[in-house]
C-alpha cells in the first residue's frame, strides 16, 4: 500500500512540474516509467475497479510519453499492458452488469479506452517502420468509428500525420496509403469531419506524393488527386500544383490554358501570380506563359509592385534570346521613371543587376560597344551629380570597355566619374592606374600603386556589395604588376610586387603570383630573336632578381603558415630552384648575373630533400659561383674589390666542400673532378688573399698518393699568378710534377719539357749572376735530366733543346764575367752537349 501511495505521489509530481516546465520531456517520461512500473508491481490477485483504471490511465500515458521524444520502442510494453487492463476492465464490469443495457454502457465505456491505445500503438509502429502492424492497429481504430464517431477528425489527422512523415522519409507508397486512409475516414461522418479545407490539403499531398513518386506512373492519379482537391477548396496551392503536374504530363497549352481559366476569380498573391508566370517560362510555355504575364497587371493595378511584372518580362525576353524586345521593355521603364512611374528601390536594384549581368556577357564576349550599350541603361537611372558607390563601379566598368575600344578620352572621364562617387576605393585606384600604364606616364602610375597598397592593407567597410573576396587587394596589386610587365615599366611593376609580397598572407596564392609573372616575362624575354634576347634580359634582371629573392624570404617565411604544406614548400622551391639554373645559364656573357643566380639556385635548393639530384644540383652551383668569383677576381678590378671576390668564392667552396662529403657517400665519384676543382680553386683563392694557412693546405696535397701531373702544374702557375708570389710552393709543384713525368712508363717528351722549362726558369731567373752553388747543382742536374730524355727520344721538342743550349752557355758566360772560370767551363760545356742534339738549326750554331 505504501509503494503504491508512492508511485502515486511521484506521478501526481511529475504532473504537476512538467505544467510549470521544470522537468523535460525525457525526465517526466524516466519518472512516467518509474511510477507505472511500481504500480504495476503492486497488482494483486483481483485488484479493484479503480486501480485497473489507474493502471490503464498511467501505462497509456507512459507509453505516449516515450513515443513522443522518439523511443517508441519503450512504449510497445506499456501499451500492450494497457490493452491486458483494458480487457480485464471489461470482464470486471459484465462480472458486475445487471442486464443487456449496463454491458453497453460499459462497452462503450472501455471502447473509449481502447480506440486510444490503438492509435497509440499504430503511432508506434508507424515510427519503428513496422507498417503491417501501423496499418491494422488503423483499421481497427476505423472499425470501432462507427461506434466512436466524435473520434473520426482525430483518427483522420493521424493518418494525415503518419501520410507527412512516410512523404518526407520518400516512402511514397506507404505514403499515399495513409495521405488515401485520411481522406476517406474524413468522409465517414460530415459532422465530425475535419472539414474541406483540411480534406483538400490531404488532397494535395496526396497528389504531391503521386508527383514525386513517379509522375508518368501515377499521373491520373495525381490529376485526380488536385482536382478532387481543389473541388474540396479551391487554393492557390492547388492551382500551382495542378499547373505543375499539367507540365510534366506534356499537357498542350489549351489544357494548361483551361487550368488557368479555373483559378481567374480566385484570390492570389501578386509573389504567387509571378511564380506561376516563371514556372510556366521555365518549362517553354512562352505564348502561354507571356499572355498570363500579360494579364497579371490588370489584377493588380493599384499595388506599388507592379515592377516586378516588368523585370520577370525582361528576364525570361533576355533568357529566350529576345534582347531587341528586352531593350524596348528597358527604355519604356527608363521613360516611366522620369514620367512618375518609379520603380520601387528593391525593383530598381534587381533591374540594375540584371543589366550589369547582361553587360558582363557582353563584356567577356568582347563585345564592348555592346557592353556599353547595358551599362548607359544603367547610368539613365541615376541623377546628375548623384554620389553612389554603385555608379562608381559602374563607371570604372564603363571605362574599362572604353579602353578595350581604345578611347582612352571617353575611359579618363569615366574614371573622373568613379573618383568622384568613390575616391577611396582600390578598384578606382586600379582604373587610375590602368590608364596611366597605357600613356607610359610612370609617375602617375607610381602614385597611384603606392595607394593600391595602402588601400590594401585596410580595404573600407563599405566597399560596394559586388565586389570579390578579401583577397582583392593582393589579386589586384598582381595584376598590376603583370600590366606593368607587359607595358615595360619594371620600376612599376617591382613597387606593385613589394607591395604585394607585403599584403599576400596565403603563401599558395604569392607563389601562384611570382610564378605567373616569372613565366610571363620569360615567355617575353623568350620571344625575342637572339641577337636582342640578351637585351631583354639583362632589361628585365631587376625584375627577375627581386622576384627570386622575394621567392626565397618567402619561402623562409612560409614555415609558420599551417595551411603551406611540407610538400607544397617543396615543390615551389624546385620549381624555383630550376628556372634560376636556367637563367643563369641565359646570363653566360655577364658573369656577376651568372654568379647570383646560382648562388640563389643554391639557396632555393636548400628548402628541397637532401637526395643525390639536389646535392649534386647545390655542388655544382656552389662551384659554378666560386669560379665567376675567381674570374672576375683576375680582371682588371682594385685590390678591394679581388679581396671581396677572392674571399666570396672562398666561402662557396667551404660549403661546397662540405656537400661533397655528403654527397660522396651515396655512390661511386672516382671519375669526379670535384676534388680537384675544390683544390685548386681553394689554392688561388687562399694565394691570392696571401692566407697564412696556405702551406698548411698544400701539405695535405703533396702527400696525395694519385694527384695528377696537370694539376700541379696549375697550383705551379697559379702560386706565381698575380697577386700572388709563392715561388717555393711553384718550384715544389714543379718538381713533384717533373717526378711523375719520369715514373711515366714512356714519358711524354713534349710535356716533360714543357713543365723542365718552368722548374729551370723558377730556379734559374735569368739576369742573375751571383747564385748559390746548391741552386747551381740543383739547376745542373734538372739540364742532365733534360739530356737523358733528350737522348733517349727523337720527340723531344727542338726549340726546347735550343732553349736548353742557349740557357747552359749564357750561365757559362756569366759565371765568366765574375771570374768563375772553371765553373763558366762546365756550363759552356753542359751547352755544347745539347748542340748535337739540334737537327736543322744545328748548323746555325756550331
């Protein structure tokens, strides 16, 4: 007893709270739940009339209560319960009846009950998608009506909810089962009928559902549907929907026609005449379509929107390709609004948008006078001296057709106009500058991308409505500098980039501009014959160079932004990396240009993977610039500017040198000259700086095991080359290379001789007469090795023996003259010796 007053209070609470909206939906139904499953706990044996009432009541409820927050399969129980206490109800009650009448009453009584929890239960099925079960709880629901005829308005409009649900779920034939359910129980009894209008919007539905279903399957039914419909009440909505189905059936215009002639006393809406009007155009009803457009005015003479009658007619004239029609409809409109009949200002917008659209056709169909033509229309309608941001972009669109017309006068006015109207606008700005770049005015130009970019930076707040998005200002300045470029104003087109560099945060969208325009003036460097290429190019390096290196900061930059991925970062730099090599090349008669774009080859390649292709890509650029360094080091410059050019390649090579440790782990380089190249580019670098660490560096070199005769012959020329003076590491080379000539398994005469001509004439300078006697034998021993070839070849060069000859006996006759006989003997001696090996000229000397 105690549990069951409990359930009860809780119950009584629930009601009472849920009426002031403290508990939720789902909260009273948890504590329905709570309080009919305690009841239910304390059934007995033979519970009394009241209780089976109670318990019929609560489990109704709970179970509606679970159906209606979307849990129908909690309900199923209750209800079921509720059905069990409904029939107990009624065996209590015959149990207690006294004759045939009192079982009526009750029956009807528990009919009541029982008509309730059937639709409940059909709306539980009908949400679990069980539609046999939905369907036969409904017939039984209509069965019991006509015993319950009060019930049938309720038992219609379930159906009807259950027609809206299957429609919008797109299960049409279900559907169209229940929409048919609803509309014949509505009929059942006219007294408690839900009435015509309700009837003709089940109709309507109904016909909707055949519509939509499959309309050339079900299009009788549809038509019978909207016309039952509409014989029910007559609607605008039915009338649409009618029109509708007619066009889809491919009905003639006599039928369409006939359909319309239905509705003409009925009351609608000017928006619904128009509608009808449009969706009758749209499906290629012009005759029938325009002479119902035609008749709309008459109905609505007195209404303030009859523009939009108007602007419906130029908008299907101008679909359909009547543009002649259109423009008589236009000037009419146009004469109408200096004549008292304005359009309203939501009218008026709509028309000026629709010539805007028509003009832009035009525009990008390059007709231009046409252009023209829809943009005066739209300049009728504004007043003279009329200040309006609409005119402004209408004007800077009019000018930009002048000057695809080539009347730079007409365009200057029209930009004058947009001044005027919107003087801080970046778009006018931009026309500004157009103008200016096509009369080569420069300054003007100048000033006028100065104020792109400021106007870039804080585009106003009441920019007109049609402009693009928030990267307008960087899309502009790009397009500014790629005017430019094409016109030959690199100054122009450098500020328009800086500018741009400085405003464009999306670093795809930069890289997408710096590479339009690096390829757009190379195409027009490209383009001109060979003779003015290198012109071009050296005109344009300005331009390229701020390009690349703007390119590089950026691509610095763009490791902070999220949304420039690793690979894309990748990609730009190489293509970057590719077009400076190429350019580079292009540049072969100016070294300096060479030097710096491989130097930023080199840079851009340092944001690309470290693989084999890019570190030989970075050895090579690195060695390239070290070289142009060298080179330009040994022209004619002052020893300034060779100690800033010596030092430079020396810093190349560094890096270099340490790539190519990299590098020569990922495969085989014995034929590589690298090593070389970076030895002997060092060695002139470090000589000619007179760097201190020079010997140091040539120790590692004299204990190389397989350098090359050549290249100490050039480290011999090079410690001897001007600035500087190293003749102890030249002789030292010299001898080192002479050695290695003698190892040679048939030594090379000529080359031998060459490289003895050098060691003689570093250890022997001529003019000398007071020598050492070490440097003497020394001297005399390189003149035997000379005679030993001598004698055992025929190859050996005869201007080199004459040479040999001539040396001995000129240092015989100055050991003479300062009184060393003896010693002026040998040699003249030594000279005489080379004398028999001279072939033509020998004569000429004995």
């Amino acid at each position: 007893l105690q549990v069951e007053e409990s359930a009860i209070s809780l119950w009584n609470w629930t009601v009472t709270k849920h009426t002031g909206a403290v508990i939720s939906d789902e909260q009273r139904a948890k504590l329905r739940f709570v309080a009919c499953r305690l009841i239910w706990l304390c059934e007995g044996s033979d519970p009394p009339e009241g209780t089976i009432r109670r318990q019929i009541l609560m489990s109704m409820k709970t179970g509606k209560g679970w159906i209606d927050i979307g849990k129908a399969g909690l309900a199923d129980g209750f209800l079921e319960n509720a059905t069990s206490s409904i029939e107990k109800l009624y065996a209590k009650l015959r149990k207690g009846s006294e004759g045939e009448a009192d079982i009526q009453v009750h029956r009807a009584d528990v009919e009541k009950s029982l008509f309730k929890v059937l639709s409940y239960q059909a709306e539980s099925a009908v949400a679990q998608g069980d539609f046999q079960k939905a369907m036969m709880c409904v017939q039984r629901c209509k069965d019991m009506l006509m015993k319950l005829p009060k019930e049938t308005c309720y038992l219609s409009i379930l159906c009807y909810n259950f027609g809206v649900e299957t429609y919008e779920w797109k299960r049409y034939e279900q559907s169209s089962f229940w929409l048919s359910q609803s509309y014949d129980i509505g009929k059942m009894d006219m007294k408690y009928s839900v009435g015509k209008e309700m009837q003709a919007k089940v109709l309507r539905l109904l016909a909707t559902t055949y519509f939509e279903w499959d309309c050339s399957l079900y299009l009788d039914k549809a038509l019978k549907a909207i016309s039952l419909a509409n014989q029910e009440n007559l609607h605008p909505a039915g009338f649409f929907l009618k029109v509708k189905i007619l066009l889809r059936s491919g009905a003639s215009d006599e039928d369409i026609n006939s359909a319309l002639a239905e509705f003409t006393h009925l009351e609608m809406s000017l928006d619904f005449c128009l509608n009808t009007a449009k969706l009758l155009l749209e499906h290629g009803r012009e005759s029938v379509g325009f002479d119902f457009l035609k008749s709309v005015p008459e109905r609505f003479e007195s209404s303030p929107d009859l523009g939009k009658i108007t602007l419906l007619h130029i908008e299907f004239l101008l679909q359909n390709k009547r543009e002649l029609l259109a423009k008589q409809k236009i000037e009419e409109v146009i004469i109408g609004h200096y004549t008292g009949k304005q359009l309203l200002p939501e009218a008026l917008n709509q028309l000026h948008i629709i010539l805007w659209d028509r003009a832009a056709k035009h525009y990008e169909e390059k007709s231009y006078s046409e252009a023209l033509h829809w943009y005066n229309y739209s300049v009728s309608f504004y007043t003279p001296g009329q200040i309006d941001q609409n005119l402004a972009k209408l004007q800077r669109n009019m000018a930009s057709c002048y000057l695809h017309l080539k009347q730079v006068d007409k365009a200057k006015e029209a930009v004058k106009q947009a001044e005027r109207c919107d003087p801080n606008s970046i778009f006018t700005k931009f026309s500004v500058y157009k103008i200016a770049v096509m009369e080569n005015d420069t300054d003007k130009a100048m000033e006028a991308v100065i104020e792109m970019g400021k106007l870039a930076e804080k585009l106003s707040e009441h920019e007109d409505k049609l402009r693009v998005d928030k990267n307008t200002g960087s899309n502009l300045l790009s397009l500014a500098a790629q005017i430019a470029l094409e016109n030959d104003q690199q100054i122009v087109a450098i500020k328009a980039l800086e500018y741009l560099s400085e405003h464009l945060q999306d670093c795809r969208q930069l890289f997408a501009a710096l590479k339009c325009l690096v390829r757009l003036m190379l195409s027009k460097v490209m383009a001109e014959n060979a003779e003015k290429r290198w012109v071009c190019l050296k005109n344009h390096f300005l331009t390229v160079d701020m390009l690349f290196k703007l390119s590089h900061k950026k691509l610095a930059e763009s490791f902070t932004e999220e949304k420039f991925t690793g690979d894309m970062r990748i990609l730009e730099a190489h293509w970057f990396r590719k077009v400076a090599w190429n350019l580079a090349v292009q540049f072969k008669d100016s070294p300096e240009k060479m030097r710096d774009f491989f130097v930023l080859s080199f840079k851009l390649s340092q944001f690309c993977p470290s693989d084999k292709a890019v570190l030989i890509a970075q050895k090579t650029c690195l060695l390239m610039a070290a070289a142009i360094d060298l080179e330009m080091g040994r022209q004619q410059v002052t020893p300034s500017e060779q100690t800033e050019l010596f030092s430079q390649a020396l810093q190349h090579l560094q890096t270099c040198k340490e790539i190519w440790k990299v590098l020569k782990l990922t495969g085989d380089f014995a034929k590589d000259p690298t090593d070389t190249l970076l030895l002997l580019y060092e060695f002139e670098a470090r000589s000619k700086l007179n760097d201190p660490t020079l010997h140091n560096l040539m120790e590692s070199v004299w204990e190389q095991p397989q350098i090359e005769i050549k290249t100490l012959e050039i480290i011999a020329s090079l410690a001897m080359e001007s600035p500087a003076r190293y003749p102890v590491l030249c002789k030292k080379a010299l001898k080192s290379a002479l050695n290695l000539h003698r190892k040679q398994a048939v030594i090379d005469a000529v080359k031998f001789s060459k490289c003895l001509h050098s060691l003689i004439n570093i250890s022997l300078p001529t003019g000398l007469t007071d020598l050492d006697t070490c440097v003497l034998q020394e001297v005399w021993d390189y003149f035997e090795d000379a005679l030993s070839v001598v004698g055992s070849t025929d190859a050996y060069p005869e201007m080199e023996i004459l040479w040999l000859m001539t040396r001995a006996w000129n240092t015989g006759i100055f050991q003479y003259t300062v009184g060393k006989y003896k010693e002026a003997e040998q040699w003249c001696g030594l000279g005489m010796r080379f004398l028999n090996h001279l072939g033509s000229l020998k004569k000429s000397y004995e």
